[in-house]
C-alpha cells in the first residue's frame, strides 16, 4: 500500500464516521466500493510502519508544513485527493451534502461548525496554492476544492511540473548553465530583489530569460516561464485558471515564475492596460509573498500596486566590449576558433543571439569552419528581414579593382579604419564623452557618371567584409506624408542591427535642398529632410552616399559627412589602366592598341566597360578574337547613345576601320 492510498482511504473512513455522527447512518450501503477501501486499511495493517517513511509521506508532509501544519488545510488537502483519485468518493459527498469537496466539510471534520469570515478565507487563500477553488456558489464556505494532475505529480514524487501546454517553460536550479559573462552586477540587484519577494521587471530584449535563469540558480530556487507569446493555448484555458496554474506549480517545485513576452501589442490584442495587466496577472503572486519576474518590450512600464516592490532593469544593446567578452567566454569554452575582436564588431548581436550562434555553429559540422561561423551570425543578423525598401549585395570588387588616385586610396583606408578600430578613440582614448552622438563613419562620394561611386561603394563593403544594403529611394519616397519618414526608419534600424554598409545611390532625390516653403508639400518635404539629418546623427555605423550632383546636396548633410571624395574623369595613364582591367588574361587583346584607346577616348570608366563589354559580344558573335574594329564599333555606339557626333577626326590612325 502507497502512502497516498492510506491517506485517502483513512479521510474516506473518517467522513463515513462524521455521516454517521450527523444522523446519516449506513451511508456506505449506497457505496459499497467506498466501504471496500476503507476494510483495507485493516487488513494491511502491518504495512503501514513501512508506508509512513515512503518518500511519498516526506512529500505531504513537506507540503503540510508549508501550509502551516494546519489541521483544517491537510483535511482538505485529503478531501481532495480522494476525490480525484476515487470517483465514486465525489458522488458520495454530493448525494449526502449537496456538494463536492469544500472548505466547509473540512472544518466540519474537525469539529469547527461555524467558522469565522476570517479563518474561512485564510483557509481558502492558503488551499489555492495546492488546489483549484470554485466560487461559483457565491458562499465561501461553498466554494469547491478541486485537487489537478501538478498536485499528484509533487506528491508522488516528480521531479517536474506535468507539462500540459507549450506556454510553461520549467527550468532546474540544478541544470547546468554557463555562468554568466557579462551583467553580473544586473543579476546581483535581481536576485536581491526576488531575496525579498518582489518583482524583477527585465525590460529590453537579448539574454532576459538568461538572466532569470541566472537569478533562480543563484538562490536555489527553480524557474517557471510562461511564454505569453502562446496565448491561444492561455485563452483556450482561461487567464486567470492558466495564471493559478502556473503560482500552484511555482508552490509545490518552489520555483520563481517569469512572464515572458510582455508587449504594447500583447496588452492591446488583450485589451488590458499596463494596471489592469499588472492587477490580473501580477499582483495575486504579490499578496502569496511569491517573488516574480517580467520580461517586458520598453514601453511597458508597471507601477507598484498594494505595496509592490518593483525593480526595473532597461537591457539596452550589447556594446562592443560586451561582445567581445562574449565572444571570447563561449570560444574558450566550447574551443571555437572565433576571431573574438573581429565578430565583436562585424555581429552587433544580443547575448542570446550570441548563444544561438555559438549553439548553431556548435551543433553543426564535425568541424566547422570559421566562415561557417560568420554565416550563421549573419542569418541570425537578418532573422525576420522584411520591408527592407533596398537590396542586400555581398559584393565581389576590392580596393585592387579601383582604378583611382593615390590620394582617393588612402582615404578609402581610413574610412576602413574607422569603422574597424573606430572604438579605440571612442573607449580608449575617451572621445565617447565628447561625441555622444554623429560617431557614424559617413562618406559622399561625388561626381560624373561612371567614374567609379557605385564601385567604390562595393569596394568598401568588400573589404569591410560586411553586406552592401542599397536603398531602392522609389520604395522609400511616398507620396503620403510621414511615409516616407517611416520608410527611412526601418531602413536605418535594419542597416544598424545587422551591421551592414548603408548606401544611397542618387541620394540627391533624397538628401537635396531644402527650399523655400511656397505650398504644404514643400513644409513635408522640409521635415523630410530635416528628420534625415536627424537620424544620420543617431546612426551608428556606416553610410556611404553617392551624387551626380554635387551642389544639390543639402549643405547641411555635407557638415555631417566625415569624408567626402570628388570623382574626376580619368586622365590617360588612368584610363589604360582601366582598359587593361576591363580585359583580363582570358581575353586574347593582343590585337588592341590600349595607348590608342586611352589617349584618343576621354571615357570615364563606366563607359569602357560598357565598351569592352559590347566588343566582346561583338567578338563572339562574329567567332573570332577581339579586334579592333570591334571596340571603334562599341565605341561609334557610346557616342550614339550619348547623342555626340563622332566625325571623322575622332578616330585618328584607326579611322579607315570605321569604314565599314
């Protein structure tokens, strides 16, 4: 015989002998199952010295000391469990009593007939930790006391919550977990907080649930997370039963519980306000001295109610030294070959975006490979890419395939500098007091048609080893005030978080002059440019523009460029250079007098590759090697779609090939 069965049998027996005491005699004559259990207690007798030491019996009473070894609670406590675990002990009770297991019965088993208001409803308060109570009846006395599977699994001896639904998470004090690397100060005033049974607010994203883990490991106590993002699950169950769910598991496995997924969006489909929310779902573990966590988005904001202590801590974003303790913690533990002050600055992920990362990697290839590494933090970087208004390129052109001045090079290595190393004179050098704003490595690039922005823009991501995210301005303006504002936004806020290399092209449609105000749309377009202004100084990262148009930038866009590079039409040593890069080895270009081409054509470079691209299809269309007359004839076409009249002192020695 199990413990559990002896207590249920022995509060079975007690109830026939309190029938028979209130004049219902015979009352198992209806129910002769009942009467059969209750003879076992006889016949196992001698069972029962083994029985009280079971690991079943330190649970009850475990459980009854929590409940303050009181005579009346630990009689509903075994009203309960016969209930539930005998039937026909349920309809027993409703013939003779007109109702189930309630408060009443148990006082009345103890020989209280007429409780105060005050012993019934500290009773009953005290019994819903371990139980369900239905006040449907109105009368406290009345209300049912219904025993649930989390009570059976504690007493039984379960390691674990029965887990019923995918919105309760439970974690272990026991499980193992890495300690933490970073915001172990944060942690300290959390666990503090929960010490003295109040509330952690965690607000922010990026490591919450980490640190609750953290919080419930420091102080022995297990943890219960509630995921609010299944809320069909929690509506299908009801609210407020789901939320006495989760304080009765958190009761009997002593465990912290934390709310997750606490959104301005959350609480609107819900239509609660922060108050109502907090009243609801917060404040019945306030008034159980339960300590409590809430991981919220940062808009939400709760106040204090009945004398709540509420900590808040506001998780902002990882900083690169962050990371790279990051980094550097989970590579030394797993012994990843991480490049620990590279990714610190490449990744601007969250500590457990960084986690998952590391998993992924982990959990991959035998042997996995640095670059596979960047490629899973580059997936993580751009998990939910939506609405980016451009187009993300991973492009294949470095410094070595610019064909620029000397000078123009050098500034490209500095803007390299900047956005790789930028952190040492911010951090080390101290300039982080004196630039708390506009630390965005900003670059214009500006001149004539193809002479090389766009690639240089490529260049730079190039050797930046980071994505190109190239606006598409037709997606970004709207005709619709406030649009377009909310385009750029998104833009900016998609570039930032995964660390990409911003770029305009045309950005003198965007970041032009602002104007005199002679009708409403000329105020809008103003504010436009005004808010652009604005978020290129809260930007961090890199942005590169690029114009035609010089002297129709916005001078104040010029102020915050950090460089600015003008682009020049290409002289002829250049120029060669350009055409020898245009026709690589696999080209057979024995034939063309490059000398020629660059000093007799004032081209800029877009125009001789378009050039050389023609006369090569020229070439395989014809099935013969390039010539020259193949590039005179490309060329004839350039000058065609630029509607310029080449006569017949253009061509120079080679003119009679254009003969044709």
């Amino acid at each position: 015989m199990e413990f559990l069965e002896l207590v249920i049998y022995m509060v079975i027996l007690k109830t026939y002998y309190y029938m028979e005491e209130t004049g219902r005699k015979n009352s198992f004559e209806r129910f002769p199952y009942l009467r059969a259990l209750t003879e076992r207690i006889d016949d196992q007798a001698l069972e029962r010295r083994e029985v009280e030491g079971s690991a079943q019996a330190h649970r009850y009473r475990s459980l009854a000391a929590k409940l303050g070894e009181d005579d009346v609670l630990t009689t509903a406590l075994d009203l309960s469990l016969a209930a539930m675990h005998v039937p026909e002990f349920g309809a027993y009770l409703n013939y003779y009593t007109g109702n189930r297991v309630t408060i009443q019965l148990a006082f009345e088993l103890q020989g209280v007939f007429c409780p105060a208001f005050e012993e019934i409803s500290y009773r009953l308060k005290q019994i819903q930790k371990i139980c369900r109570v239905d006040r449907k009846k109105g009368l406290l006395l009345s209300a049912e006391l219904e025993g649930e599977n989390e009570l059976y699994a504690y007493l039984t001896g379960s390691d674990m919550p029965p887990q019923s639904t995918g919105a309760l998470e439970y974690f272990s004090w026991k499980s193992r977990l890495h300690r933490p690397f970073i915001r172990e100060e944060l942690i300290k005033k959390g666990t503090d907080c929960l010490r003295k049974k109040g509330i952690w607010q965690i607000s922010g994203a990026g490591g919450r649930r980490f640190l609750a883990k953290c919080a419930a490991k420091t102080l022995k106590m297990n943890l219960l997370i509630v995921d609010l993002k299944s809320g069909n699950e929690i509506f299908e169950t009801g609210v407020c039963d789901f939320f006495m769910r989760a304080a009765r598991i958190a009761f009997l496995w002593e465990a912290i519980v934390c709310v997750g997924g606490i959104t301005k969006e959350l609480l609107s489909d819900w239509k609660m306000t922060e108050t109502q929310f907090f009243k609801l779902i917060a404040l019945p573990f306030v008034e159980a001295d339960h300590p409590l966590i809430l991981c919220t988005d940062g808009e939400v904001r709760f106040l204090g109610e009945k004398g709540a202590y509420i900590l808040c801590s506001e998780l902002e974003g990882t900083t690169r030294r962050e990371r790279e303790i990051l980094f550097d913690g989970f590579s030394k533990m797993y012994d990843l070959n991480v490049d620990c002050a590279r990714s610190c600055v490449c990744y601007p992920l969250s500590a457990s975006e960084i986690a998952y990362a590391v998993d992924a990697w982990r959990s991959g290839a035998q042997e996995p490979e640095a670059e596979d590494f960047s490629r899973i933090c580059r997936g993580v970087l751009r998990r939910g890419e939506r609405n980016i208004y451009g187009e993300v390129l991973y492009p294949s052109v470095g410094f070595s395939d610019l064909k620029l001045p000397e000078d123009m090079h050098g500034v490209l290595r500095q803007i390299c500098t900047g956005a790789t190393e930028g952190h040492v004179i911010f951090e080390q050098w101290n300039l982080k007091r004196r630039y708390p704003y506009g630390r965005a490595v900003t670059a214009l690039l500006a001149g004539a048609p193809g002479t090389g922005k766009t690639m240089t823009a490529h260049a730079l991501a190039k050797e930046l080893r980071m994505p190109l995210y190239q606006v598409d301005l037709s997606a970004v303006m709207d005709k619709y005030i406030g649009e377009t504002e909310k385009h750029l936004e998104q833009a900016f806020s998609f570039a930032q978080k995964t660390n990409m290399l911003l770029f305009f092209d045309e950005a003198d449609s965007l970041f032009g002059k602002r104007g005199e105000v002679v009708e409403g749309r000329d105020r809008y377009a103003n504010m436009e440019v005004s808010y652009i202004l604005q978020r290129i100084e809260r930007f961090e990262g890199v942005v590169v523009l690029a114009t035609n148009f010089y002297d129709n930038i916005d001078k104040a866009f010029l102020r915050r460029m950090r460089y600015v590079l003008k682009y020049q039409m290409p002289d002829p040593a250049m120029r060669r250079r350009i055409w020898q890069s245009c026709l690589p080895d696999d080209v057979n270009s024995t034939g063309l007098d490059l000398d020629y081409l660059a000093g007799q054509f004032e081209f800029s470079g877009g125009m001789i590759k378009n050039v050389t691209l023609n006369a090569c299809i020229a070439a395989l269309y014809e099935k013969t090697p390039l010539r020259m007359e193949h590039v005179l004839r490309a060329i004839s076409a350039e000058y065609e779609k630029m509607e310029q009249n080449a006569g017949a002192d253009i061509w120079g020695e080679y003119g009679y090939l254009i003969n044709f």
